[in-house]
C-alpha cells in the first residue's frame, strides 16, 4: 500500500528539494551493437527515444535512467576503475536526485515529461560487459526505467525535476 503524502513519511518521500542534471545521453541503435554518445535526443510520447532500438513504441521501458553517483559503485564493486556510461547501456545518466524516487511519479526533462514506471534490473549481458560478478555488481544500481509521457527534447546539462505530487 502507498504511503500517503499525509504521514509524515509519505511527505518526506514525495520531498524532492533539488533538481537533477542530464550528464550523458546514449542511443542503443540495435541490440549487441555500441551505444551512440548524443548531446541531445528527441523524445516521443508513448514511444522512446528517436534513434534507440526501444524507441518505437515501448510502453513502460521508453527511455532507461541511472544515477551518476551509482558508476563508481558499481566499478567498486565489479573490481574495475572505472564503468563508462555507454557500457551499461542506459539512455541518460543524470547527478543529484534519487531516481528510486521518481518510481510512480512524473518528471520533466527538458522540453519532455515522463512518468517513473519501475527499476531497471540489470540484463545478463551485464556479466560479458562489465566480466564476472558484473551482473551482481549492478543489482541495486540499474537505475529506473519512465514512460514517455510528451513529445520534446532533452540534452545533455537538462534539469531533471519532478513534478508535483498527483498520480501518475
């Protein structure tokens, strides 16, 4: 059952003081092939990303976000230096807001609003990408995945905000 925004912790959950911002946008054109770096991308509502593979008409999975802060987690605890952002293959990578957060809840990026719909578990592929442990090593950290709820573009530096608190 939903916390309502009434108790004390449903208001603090649905509290969002800060904004987030876009650091990296990425295009997976075709399944197994790199993922295209873009400082902008148009979005389609009901749809995805132009030019991402999930971008014709996803539903649930438009668009794919993980959070910045979670990249060095998941290198420390794949034993790595570092996990470039195009690796895990996810569409945006955005710093300072708790995407967990946005679960059920509308945000705007850019031009564009979208709707959290559920985490974004990591894939096996993720052991092959990432070598073993990888897959355990993103457990936790993969991010949310939205709907897209209209049309606009985002790009790189972008805001992330959420939106007031109605049902999503």
């Amino acid at each position: 059952m939903p916390l309502s925004a009434d108790s004390a912790l449903g208001a603090l959950m649905a509290t969002l003081p800060r904004a987030g911002q876009v650091q990296w946008i990425g295009l997976r054109p075709a399944r197994d092939v790199p993922m295209v770096e873009v400082r902008q991308a148009q979005v389609i509502a009901g749809k995805g990303l132009v030019g991402d593979r999930y971008g014709s008409g996803s539903g649930k999975r438009g668009i794919t976000l993980i959070q910045a802060e979670h990249l060095p987690a998941i290198a420390a605890l794949g034993g790595l230096a570092e996990v470039p952002a195009a690796l895990l293959r996810r569409n945006v990578v955005v710093s300072g807001i708790p995407l967990v957060a946005l679960k059920g809840r509308r945000f705007r990026i850019g031009q564009a609003v979208f709707e959290g719909t559920q985490p974004c578990d990591p894939c096996s592929r993720m052991e092959a990408a990432l070598g073993p442990g990888g897959y355990n090593a993103m457990r936790g950290h993969g991010g949310l995945c939205a709907r897209v709820l209209s049309d606009g573009v985002i790009a790189v530096g972008d805001e992330l905000v959420a939106l007031a608190d109605e049902p999503a």
